[in-house]
C-alpha cells in the first residue's frame, strides 16, 4: 500500500519506488514475489483499474484521499487478476488497514465497493 500511496502523491515512477522501498524498515516483514507481483500488476494494469474504479462507486477518483485510493487499487488488482488469493482474505486485508489508516468510517465504503468488485470478478468463488 506504501508504495501505490507514494506513486499516487508523487506521480508512479515504478522503477523509482522499487528502488526505495527495499530501504523501509517495514520491507524485510513482506512477502517479496508477492509485494513485487502486486506492484507490477498494478503497474501494467493501472489505467484498466483506475477506469473501473469508477464503476463501482458514486465517487470521482479525485474525491477519494490519497491512503483510500491506494487500499482500493491494490485490492481491486487482487480480486480482478490474483484469483489465487480468496477473496476474503483480499477484502479482510482492506479492511483492517482501512480501519489503521484510512477515515473513521472510510471502511464502510471499501467494504461495499469491494463486495461489489468481487460479485463481478469472483461470482464463483462466492456461489
């Protein structure tokens, strides 16, 4: 999430993000291929997610703070394309760092936005 924030206030440098983050202190506590698949997936598929987005909510993308764009992209980027992760585990994962670092209510709408993005993207897995 730290990196998709940083790239959302700093205009996505990709090349340059990967470069920093191996210096967060947090960064030895992640999964590496899994941190490094998400932000290459995100990456190649960011102009896809960021159009959809859209599809789900009332809301403008500009409207959304910058630490709840970033939970919804990474997030929406698991449910669409990581179908390897169950989808609670994606939508739980939000909501936890949501309810950390987003609004006091923001994760009320990421819940419901992501139920939606996973009614679209996982309809089988649910059923």
């Amino acid at each position: 999430m730290k990196s998709i924030y940083r790239g959302l206030l700093n205009t996505f440098d990709f090349a340059q993000i990967k470069k920093d983050i191996v210096e967060d202190p947090d960064f030895c506590r992640c999964d590496e291929s899994l941190y490094y698949a998400l932000l290459e997936g995100v990456e190649l598929n960011y102009d896809e997610i960021m159009a959809d987005i859209e599809n789900f909510t009332e809301k403008k993308i500009k409207e959304f703070n910058p630490i709840e764009l970033s939970i919804i992209i990474a997030s929406y980027y698991e449910l669409k394309f990581r179908i390897d992760i169950p989808f609670k585990v994606t939508i739980n994962e939000a909501l936890e760092i949501t309810k950390s670092f987003g609004g006091e209510e923001s994760y009320k709408f990421i819940n419901g936005m992501l139920d939606q993005v996973a009614k679209k993207y996982r309809a089988l897995e649910i059923n």
